[in-house]
C-alpha cells in the first residue's frame, strides 16, 4: 500500500476543498488509488493520471463577454501540486483538454506554469506527458509527434501525443480510443450521478469504473458534468464534500 504524506493528506487545497484519503481499488492486479480533487494515483508506476483541465476557459468566456472572475486555472494548479506532493509521483498523464480553446499564449496559466511547475517532494521536475483531446486540438500540429503550435508549446515541459499505452494500460481522451485488449484511462465525458431524493437530488463528479475502462472525473473548477448511467459491472466512485467514496461498487471478479 502508499504511504501518503499525512501533512499534506490533512491539508486544505488552495480552492478551499479538504484533501481527503484516496480510495484504493486494484485493476488487473495493479493498485489505483481516488484521490479527492479527481486524480487517480497509479501506484505501481508512481503516475497520476488526471483528466480535462480545460485551462484559458475563463479568459476564453471573457474574450466572449461572460463576466467571469480571474483565478481559477490558478486554484487547479495548486490542486494539481498538492496532489502531486501528497502522492510523490514521478509522472503526470493528462488525459486530453488540458486547454479549452485556442490559447492566445498571454493566459496567466503560462507564466504561472513555467514559474513554478509542478514538482516532486524531492525538487525533481515531473515528466508530464500530455494526451491531445478534442479541444488541445486547435493547438497542435501533426499530433502523431510532440509537434505543437507556438502558443500551446508555451506550456514547458508538456510531451504531447495522442495516446500512450504501458503494462496493459491505454491512456487516451476519448472512451472510443481504448487500444484493444488494454484497459483504459480517459476523460472526455465529465461523468456525475445524482444521489438523493426526488425532492432533494444533488448531482456530484464520480470516477465511473467500468469493465474495461475508467472515465474520469473533469479536473478543471469551471468545467460541467454529464450525467451517466452505470451498468451491472460497474462501479463508480464519487467525490463528495466529505471526500472519494464508492457510489456503487462492481463484483470483485469484475474491473480486476
């Protein structure tokens, strides 16, 4: 099992969100762990996966006239390190929409980025491999390489590609993309459920844990959900205010 940071598991993200103990659940005999904030934490690989970022989405809302504050990219970063920290990964996958729109290359997440990336406990900048989703995809070039445009390659330290598989498993935007016979870590659909009753229904971000496949909740604040419904192998996760607890949970011989 991980030793988590207990400080940092104790601590209070910069969004004001408590950071709570992750929920562990082993797929095809490697350990995954649920953290709050919506990161999964690969244990075996020491790799967080983390999927829709949608950074430049306010400013992208301003340049359309929607009055929307500053700072959100900034409270998801200080998320992302947190979670970076308490885990001490050494890898990051993003799971495609790491922007939202075409970035003008003057969005504050830039500069905020470069000046301090994300690091481990040890100071030792993190690979981050950065999958192309359906909206990065204004800003890259010939997405079969690491080629990208001048305002996306801004981001330091991003390799980006359009899907990446290891040790069986497939990491991709789309659910379509799973690679055959892997099982496969995407983002794309912002899956919730609503709990509650018919008078009182709350809908919440849920990991949705599926045979062959988990879908991720949207990492990003100021991103929407899509509410899904889950089958009878399923599981899912949700993230709730008193942090990740399992919804619905699979059979045991299922998602392993």
């Amino acid at each position: 099992m991980t030793v988590f940071n207990s400080q940092l598991v104790k601590s209070l993200h910069q969004n004001g969100g408590p950071m709570f103990a992750p929920v562990s659940h082993e797929i095809r005999g490697h350990e995954f762990n649920f953290m709050a904030g919506g990161g999964v934490f690969w244990v075996n690989t020491a790799t967080l996966l983390l999927a829709d970022l949608h950074f430049g989405k306010a400013e992208a809302l301003q340049r359309r006239g929607v009055p929307l504050p500053h700072g959100s990219d900034r409270a998801d970063l200080d998320k992302l390190r947190t979670l970076v920290e308490a885990t001490s990964a050494r890898r990051l996958i993003l799971l495609g929409d790491i922007f939202h729109a075409r970035p003008s290359g003057t969005e504050a997440i830039f500069a905020e980025w470069n000046a301090q990336p994300p690091l481990t406990t040890s100071s030792t900048p993190l690979e981050v491999l950065a999958i192309v989703g359906n909206h990065d995809r204004h800003g890259a070039a010939n997405i079969s390489t690491s080629v990208v445009r001048a305002a996306t390659a801004q981001l330091h330290g991003l390799s980006w590609l359009p899907s990446y598989s290891e040790a069986g498993f497939s990491f991709h935007h789309e659910p379509s993309e799973r690679l055959p016979g892997t099982y496969g870590f995407c983002g794309h659909i912002h899956p919730c459920l609503s709990l509650g009753t018919v008078a009182d229904r709350a809908r919440f971000p849920v990991f949705w844990i599926q045979p062959e496949l988990c879908v991720l909740p949207a990492f990003g604040a100021l991103t929407g959900g899509s509410a899904v419904s889950l089958g009878r192998a399923d599981a899912a996760i949700i993230l709730t205010p008193a942090g990740p607890r399992w919804a619905a949970r699979a059979r045991s011989a299922d998602c392993s």
